[in-house]
C-alpha cells in the first residue's frame, strides 16, 4: 500500500495508461481531439492566473473561476459527470487537484506527440497545495484580442520570455474551438486527426497559410483569423496566435500571404483582404517571438527544438512561485 499523497513512477504512468483508456474509448476524432486539448488547457487556465508581483500571485492551485467566460468549456473536462474527474475521485484523490491536472496533461502530451518523445516525468515536482477560492484569477487570464495579451500573461505577470510564450502556444497543435464556449471556432490544424498530435504543426500553419480576418461572433463581437475553404470545419488562429509572426498593431486589418495562389491563380487570401500583414522589425522586442518560431520549424519533420523549449516553459509555467516541490521517487 503506498503513502497517501506520495508520487513514485509507477503510479506517475499508471495515471497515463488511465488517460490513454479514456481517449480510446471516445468514438470520434473531434470529441477525442477536444478531451485531448481540454486536459492541457485545463492545467494552462489554471497557471496562466500567476501574477509574481502580486500578494496572492495564485498560479498552480487547483482553482479556476468556473463561472467565468474566460474558462467556458473547460467543465466539459473537470465536473462531476466527465471522466476525468471520475478517475480522479475513484483512484487518485489522494494526490492534490493541480498535481493531478498537471499529471494529466503530461500523459497527454507523451501520448500524442510524435513517438512518444516529449516525456515531461524529469521535470515534473509533485507537492502543489490546492484551494478553492481564487477570486479574480479570471481576470488575469488572457482575452484573445491581441499581443498585449500574451505579454501581459507571460512575460509581465508570469515572468518568462517570448521563447517560452511561443513554445507554450504551440500547445495549441491539440483540440479545438467551439462557438459555445470561446466563441471562436475551429482547429489551429487542418484535421481533428492532426489535432491529436502533439507536434510542430502550428507554427508551420501559423507561416504556411494565408490568414484572413474573420468575424468570429457577432455577440459578444469578437474577430480571429481563418484560411481556406470553411464548409464543414473552419480552421483558425486567433490574434494572439497570428501577433506572434506578424504585426497586427501596424498593419491589421490584413492577410498573412498575399503571395499564395491557387492553380487557376485565385488568392489564397480572402478577396476582401488583400493588404498583406507586416512583420516585426529588427528592434522589436516581439522579434524574439518570430525568431522563436522560426527556431522551432528548424530541422524539417524533427520536432525537437520544439519539445526542449516547450519541456522548459511548461516546467517553469506549472511551477512558478512554488516551494517545497518534490521530484517524483522510484518507489513510495
Ligand atoms: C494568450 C494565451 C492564450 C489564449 C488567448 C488562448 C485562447 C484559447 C481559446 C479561445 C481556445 C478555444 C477554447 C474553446 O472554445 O473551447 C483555446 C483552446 C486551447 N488552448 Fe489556449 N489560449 C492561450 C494559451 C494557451 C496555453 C498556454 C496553452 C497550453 C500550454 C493552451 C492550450 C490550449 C488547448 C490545448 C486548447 C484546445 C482545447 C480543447 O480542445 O478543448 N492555450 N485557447
């Protein structure tokens, strides 16, 4: 019998074959995309809130404002009726709620990234204490509208650098929108089949396609981007996606590659958007961001500069202003 609480290896990946039985036990690839996603984005809404300047800096603890808009659709994970949550009271409860959040969502990842390289057991610490009221945290978490946005999360608030932000947002590649929850719908890839692999695909969407504004909802009024053809199953990116290559606060509205065309030589740009997006110059502290993605498309199909920087920001991301952590034992 092992020590309540305690975390050693063979539970850390009992915890993933779990989550892997969930997944196939989901019959389409849209809802298994969406548990897939909704795992890691459950465990970034719950650090994003970290504010290191503050007296309640919050971060990792288990609490999310459940009523807030800011975090619609992530009880389609964590309520009473999911799986997940389900796992969780029956087998592991014993182990603190943000513990577990961040545990799933390192199962998540090895299982979908390519060959099961991105392994995050090394730099997981287990020992994050939980509550139950962090009022404003919601407010701290990032609207869509624009790069001030993702500054403001990542590095005022959380301390990091473009680098981490850029390689945080590649999580992005898992899951969907939907205009229930967000109001912005769609996939960052091109098939819910690629959005069940953890890999480089969204910067190579993000600087490959042509982006062209959208509106996404009428009410509350809200604007993304989105490419091609959208019949069954618009893609997207949203702004805080696209600001990270071009510069939006210059040149907006516009599309991302005017210089892409199809055989019979039609844009791929939307016909109403033909200015083409500008990027950041030398000098432009939001350069390290494009540079970051350029670093992380480096080397063809071979995702690893990906995975090295997102391995260090999700350590520092589900750690920051956290003592007292423990790195997971051979045996309890
Ligand atoms: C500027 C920061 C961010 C913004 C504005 C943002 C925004 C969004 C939005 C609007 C959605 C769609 C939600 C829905 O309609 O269900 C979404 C989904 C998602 N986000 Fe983010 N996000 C940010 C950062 C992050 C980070 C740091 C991660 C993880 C490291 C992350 C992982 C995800 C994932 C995996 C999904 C898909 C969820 C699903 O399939 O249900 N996001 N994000």
């Amino acid at each position: 019998q092992s020590t309540p609480g305690c975390i050693d290896v063979n539970r850390y990946y009992a915890i993933h074959e779990d989550i892997d039985f969930l997944a196939s036990n989901i019959a389409t690839d849209e809802e298994r995309s969406h548990f897939f996603g909704g795992i890691v984005r459950l465990a970034a809404h719950d650090f994003m809130d970290y504010d290191k300047d503050d007296a309640d800096p919050m971060g990792m603890d288990g609490c999310i404002d459940w009523l807030s808009r800011a975090n619609a659709g992530l009880s389609s994970i964590w309520n009473s009726y999911t799986p997940l949550y389900r796992l969780y009271q029956e087998k592991y409860i014993d182990i603190t709620r943000p513990d577990f959040w961040v545990i799933a969502a390192n199962a998540v990842i090895l299982l979908t990234s390519v060959n099961n390289a991105l392994d995050l057991q090394n730099t997981f610490y287990y020992g994050r204490k939980e509550r139950n009221e962090c009022d404003g945290s919601a407010s701290r978490l990032p609207s869509t509208q624009n790069c001030q946005q993702v500054e403001g999360v990542f590095l005022d608030r959380m301390g990091m650098k473009w680098k981490d932000a850029v390689a945080l947002l590649g999580a992005h590649t898992l899951g969907r929108g939907n205009r229930e929850f967000s109001g912005h719908h769609g996939t960052w890839d091109p098939t819910d089949k690629e959005a069940q692999i953890f890999d480089k695909r969204y910067y190579q969407e993000l600087v490959g396609r042509s982006w062209s504004p959208r509106q996404a909802s009428v009410d509350p009024p809200l604007q993304d981007f989105t490419t091609g053809d959208n019949t069954d199953r618009p893609k997207m990116m949203l702004n805080t996606d696209i600001c990270l290559v071009y510069n939006l606060e210059q040149s907006f509205p516009c599309c991302t590659r005017t210089d892409l065309f199809d055989g019979s030589g039609q844009p791929h740009c939307n016909t109403n958007w033909d200015t083409q997006c500008s990027m950041y110059e030398d000098g432009n502290s939001r350069k390290e961001a494009t540079d970051a993605v350029a670093n992380y498309l480096d080397g063809g199909d071979d995702n690893t500069n990906f995975y090295e920087a997102f391995r260090l920001a999700w350590f520092k991301a589900t750690t920051n202003g956290l003592a007292d952590l423990r790195q997971i034992v051979e045996s309890c």
